[in-house]
C-alpha cells in the first residue's frame, strides 16, 4: 500500500564532512514552504514567515556587510527516521499518514495537507541543517528562521508544534556522536513542556526555560532541568536579572560538571515578550530582548560554545514590530559570529544600529 510517507526521505541522512576553518558568513535557513495558508481568522499568524524575511532583506540592503549574512533554503527535508529519533513511531506515522484525530488536530492548532506535513519536516531539516552548519561545517552560529516547536512531546503535538525540532536536533547531534551534550535556553514566553518532557530522564541534554507564569501552557506543563516563571508585571531590570541568575545556573549545575568541548547549544530566541505581543502579556521591548539575547550570546563566548537559533514565538499585531525583533536575533548572530575568536569575557553584542 502506499502512503503519503513513502514520498519523504526515510532513513538518517549520511553525516557529511566538513572543513577545519571557520566559515566566514552567517547562514539563515527559509524556505517559502514554511508559510502554508489557512483559514480565514485563524488566530495562527501565518504572515510572520513572510514578515521576517522582507525584513531580513530590507536591513540587509541598507547595510553595507550585507555580505556576512547567507539567506538559504534548507538542504533537505528532515526524514522519518531522524523524527523518530525524539518521537514515538506511531505519533509520527499518524501525522505523516493524516491518521490523527480530529480532537489531535485541534490541540495542535493546525490543519492536516500533505503540504502541511512537508512544512513541517522542512523547518526540522533547516534546524538540522544549522547544527550541522555549526558542528561540521565550522560556523559558530547558525540560524533557522521558523522552528523552535518546543511543545511538542514524544507522543503528540500541542500549540501549534508538531514536531519538536531541537529535540530532533540534540537527538542526532548525539547519535552522530558530534556532541556528548545538549543544552536548551528557551526564552521563548511560553514554558518548553514538550523538550521538557522528552528529555526528562536525560542528563545529557540540560533544559532552561524562562516563561510567563500566567501564559500558555496552563494545564500541561512539565518541569525540565530549570524553570524561571516570571510574573507579567516583571520590570526590565527584574527581567534582565532573571536571564543571568538562569545562564548562571546553567554554568552552575550542568556546564561546570561536563565537558564544554563537546556541548551544543540550541537557543529558541522567541520574541513574543514584547509589549505588542498579542499572546505574550510580558511588556519587554526590542531593546531589552536585543539585551537578552546578548546575554546568551555572551556566555556561549565565554564558554567557546557553538549555538543555533530558532524563532520562537512572535505574535505582534501588527507583525511588523516582531518581525524586526527576530531579525535582530539575526544580525546579532551575526556580531558573534565575527566575534567568535575572542575568548575572552570582554565580549559585547548588543545595539544592531537598526534598533528602533
């Protein structure tokens, strides 16, 4: 019998190899697949994808290292074996196949298509290409403008996340023995109950979320290694500070007693803190989310980590302010990536010039 699942790649991809230098541009992987139309008022905005890259572009035409930073298609989808690597088997047929539940569905938020299955195995593949981009390759940092679907769990999917591409992402990292360990900064408003809960009996990927107490999920949340609920009337300061007690702790509990040479960093950079988010009930604005995500990018300095971003959340009404918070993740990727030689702490990556 044949299936929708036979038109995808199936087994894990071969590990390619890669050069000894540092690569020299900053890559950002988008693919016109990741926007996929829906009905008319779904509350999922659909343009974000769109959104940040005429953005991402537009910054670009007005600097004049538009050089340093590559817009590229994901290499290859992600495949089912690889998928099963984070995921129960079933879980992923079902959604392959378009064998969920209509209550399924629902908790996921979107529509089954056989289009809608290749959008999601293309952001996973793009998550997959960035790792392999900064773990063989040789770039520092790299990028993935979509992903991030941390909700996902090992045996369903829930807001709005299918298929949790970070865990994926560490999953094969580890089975390709690149890195040992994995560690997980999500700050995305949103708690990541879904990597939590797939990795809650692994000690080698570490998961550090800081979230709105008060926001989505409400009912499903699972404790991953450290969790930081912020209130919604947090000041920025208060903030700020919970970002590095957490980035402390990280160093702390996990990176102190492991092998930093042979650790990964994923960042879910979500910017739906922002004050016009229409989910996010944080009031943070770009240039505080531009001083968060130095933080992070500062400590992976300091630590000689390599790191890959995902987008998050994002959910302005209009999309335009998140839109230029994602490209600001963007360009100050990009700042470490030209900075990555320095060892030292004295590193500073904060203020894009385009800040509004």
């Amino acid at each position: 019998m044949t299936t929708f699942a036979t038109k995808l790649p199936q087994g894990i991809r071969k590990l390619p190899s890669g050069g000894s230098t540092i690569a020299n541009r900053l890559r950002v992987y988008f693919s016109e697949s990741y926007t996929h139309p829906l009905k008319e008022k779904h509350p999922f905005p659909m343009e974000r994808y769109q959104a940040v890259q005429k953005t991402l572009r537009e910054r670009l035409a007005q600097t004049f290292d538009s050089s340093q930073i590559d817009v590229v298609e994901p290499r290859q989808l992600a495949s089912i074996k690889e998928v099963q690597l984070a995921h129960d088997p079933n879980y992923v047929s079902n959604f392959i196949n378009g064998n969920l539940s209509t209550q399924e569905l629902r908790t996921i938020g979107f529509p089954w298509t056989e289009q809608f299955v290749k959008r999601t195995m293309a952001i996973t593949g793009a998550t997959i290409d960035a790792m392999l981009d900064v773990l063989v390759h040789g770039h520092p940092v790299s990028c993935n403008a979509a992903g991030g679907t941390h909700h996902a769990m090992y045996n369903r999917g829930e807001g709005y996340c299918i298929f949790n591409d970070l865990a994926v992402c560490a999953r094969l990292a580890q089975s390709w023995q690149l890195v040992d360990y994995v560690i997980i900064i999500d700050l995305d408003v949103h708690q990541g109950n879904g990597t939590a809960q797939i990795f809650a009996e692994d000690p080698t990927v570490f998961t550090f979320s800081l979230h709105g107490d008060k926001n989505y999920p409400w009912k499903s949340r699972v404790a991953g290694d450290l969790d930081i609920s912020v209130p919604d009337d947090i000041s920025t300061t208060a903030y700020l500070d919970s970002v590095n007690t957490g980035l402390q702790t990280v160093t702390s509990k996990f990176l102190a007693k492991i092998n930093p040479k042979r650790t990964l960093v994923l960042y879910q950079a979500g910017v739906d803190p922002l004050t016009s988010d229409r989910w996010g009930r944080l009031k943070m604005t770009r240039d505080t989310l531009q001083r968060r995500n130095a933080m992070v990018f500062e400590w992976c300095a300091l630590h000689n980590l390599p790191i890959v971003t995902t987008m998050g959340g994002g959910y302005s009404k209009p999309i335009d302010e998140a839109a230029q918070a994602h490209v600001d993740v963007f360009f100050q990727a990009k700042q470490f990536h030209n900075l990555r030689q320095i060892t030292t702490p004295d590193i500073h990556i904060y203020n894009t010039s385009t800040s509004q």
